[in-house]
C-alpha cells in the first residue's frame, strides 16, 4: 500500500467522523458550511471533507441527510439537512 493510500478502515473512520458531525449540527434544521471553517472540528483536511462530501452527496446508502452543493464563492458551500 502506497504512503498515500487509505485502508478501508480509515476511510470509513472519517467518513463516520464527518457523518456524526454533520447529523449533530443539523439536528435542529439546515446547515451551511464551507469545509475550511470545520475542518478542524472534525479533524480532517479540507481536501478530505471536500472529497467525503461529494461522496455522500452521491450516495445511494441510507444516511438520513440531504447533502446538497450549494454554491461556489472561493470554495464550495454545502447545506445539509435532516431527511
């Protein structure tokens, strides 16, 4: 395995990371973000959150959000809503 490259185990561990993150902040309604303005709170680089948000926005599985790109002003805006 390349430096580079993710076990299926990390990935999943970030990808659950960013889930449980994103189910907290939109409990009570929408959420707007920027991934440069939570990267720190759920402890991934922006690339990453950019890359798991597309992810998910695509995603067939059952996660009970709305992920929808919002717009684009200097970086991607994402909303996020309970389903």
């Amino acid at each position: 395995m390349s430096a580079t490259a993710q076990s299926p185990t990390e990935s999943d561990d970030k990808q659950t990371r960013l889930l449980s993150y994103l189910r907290e902040k939109a409990a009570d309604g929408e959420l707007y973000f920027k991934s440069k303005f939570i990267a720190d709170d759920v402890e991934l680089s922006t690339k990453e959150i950019g890359a798991l948000m597309a992810k998910l926005s695509d995603s067939t599985e059952d996660i009970d959000l709305d992920i929808e790109k919002w717009s684009y002003t200097s970086a991607t805006t994402w909303r996020v809503q309970r389903a």
